[in-house]
C-alpha cells in the first residue's frame, strides 16, 4: 500500500486532479477542461488525469468531488445543473476503467471535509464551506461530521431561492444563489452591464471578444476572449 489517493474536482469549467498523501499533503497535479455537453467525454477526460498521475506514483484510490446531486451511497450523480450527468453512475464506470477503488462525493462536501481534516476548520467541529466557481456548493459539518441528509444533497445551498421569480437556474428553479453570485452569473452580469452602459464596460466588453454577446474562455486568471 503506497498510502497514497488521487482527488478529482469535476467542475462545469475544469477538471483538477492531485496526488495527496495520508496527511493531505498535494504532491502532484494535472488538469483538463471539461466537455460539460458530453458525459462520455466527460468520463474519458477524469480516467486520463488520473492515469496521467498514477503513471508517476502508485496510488490505491480516486475520490471524485462532483458538482452536483450525489446519491447517499457516494456511487451516483442524480443530477448536475451544469454538468449533461443524470444518475450517473460514477463509481462503477470509473472503477471498471481505473481498477482501483472509487469514491464519488459532492465537491463542496469534500471541501467541507478536508478543510475539518487538514485546513481552517480542524480545531473545530462545526463548520460551513460555501464553494464559488461555475456554480456555489456549500457543505456542512456538525459535531465532527459531514451532514450530507437523506438523499445526500442536504447542503446544496447554491440552490436557496434568493430572488423569488428571478433567474432561471439550471436544477430548473428559478432565483437560485447560484445565479446572481457565481463565477458564471458575473459572466452575465458584465454582459447585462455591457449591454446597457458600452461606455462604463469598455473593459468588459473587450474580455467578451468585443460585444456584450461575445464569448469567452476562463482559464486559471479569469476570462479572456476565446480564440
């Protein structure tokens, strides 16, 4: 046993991979993009990462740390509002193509978890992670341990409807957190500032390719016009 773990967080945007030792120490890491549209792809990009990793040190399990609805039995994402996952089932097509033992969980509560373990919340036994990037992931810890509730999505404050009638999200609801303070609802916000004030949003509009409808690419220092 090399006592060693590959983490994977899933994202909308990207896919981040490491090596982490029993102390939670990061010895290596890789990265994709993330095919968000194609679930195959999807599969494909996350088992790359990690042979990429395990090529370089033997590892003896992959935690997968998924941006969406995971199941209680940490197997499956029931959904993912910026993810094409719908009951995936994550831990067999990943144990079938690795051969090593496979644990999936929400992003945020692995977030949760680790920082409990090894980060800001380790002298204490409650705690709060609120996760910002395509979307916002919260996770929670009570008395020592990881409240995930019932069906496993208990902490999915992302999806609290903050704007009654607002924005529709992508789990379908509409006002959700996640689309007024996400990394991706400030991508609309600046286009809805675009939109009506060119002149105040110069700026921005040149990080859009130009218009207030331009796309863009993010990538580890923001967003830049695609190309």
């Amino acid at each position: 046993m090399s006592g060693l773990t590959v983490g994977v967080d899933v994202g909308g945007t990207k896919i981040a991979a490491g090596v982490v030792d029993e102390a939670g120490k990061l010895i290596a890491s890789t990265r994709r993009e993330t095919p968000a549209t194609d679930t195959h792809l999807v599969l494909e990009a996350i088992a790359d990462a990690v042979r990429e990793l395990n090529s370089h040190h033997q590892v003896d399990a992959v935690g997968i740390g998924a941006a969406g609805f995971v199941d209680a039995g940490r197997a499956k994402v029931l959904f993912a509002p910026n993810l094409a996952w719908r009951d995936e089932d994550l831990k067999a097509e990943l144990t079938s193509q690795l051969g090593v033992p496979v644990v999936v969980e929400n992003d945020a509560n692995a977030v949760a978890w680790a920082e409990s373990r090894f980060g800001a919340g380790r002298d204490h036994d409650d705690l709060v992670a609120i996760t910002i990037g395509t979307g916002i992931g919260g996770g929670l810890i009570s008395s020592g341990r990881l409240l995930r509730g019932g069906y496993g999505v208990a902490a999915e404050i992302g999806h609290i409807t903050m704007v009654p009638y607002g924005r529709r999200c992508g789990c379908g609801l509409q006002g959700c957190w996640e689309q007024y303070g996400s990394g991706r609802a400030l991508v609309t916000e600046a286009r809805e500032i675009a939109r009506h004030s060119p002149a105040f949003a110069s700026g921005l509009l040149a990080m859009a390719g130009g218009g207030p409808g331009g796309h863009h690419r993010r990538d580890g220092d923001g967003l830049r016009p695609a190309g």
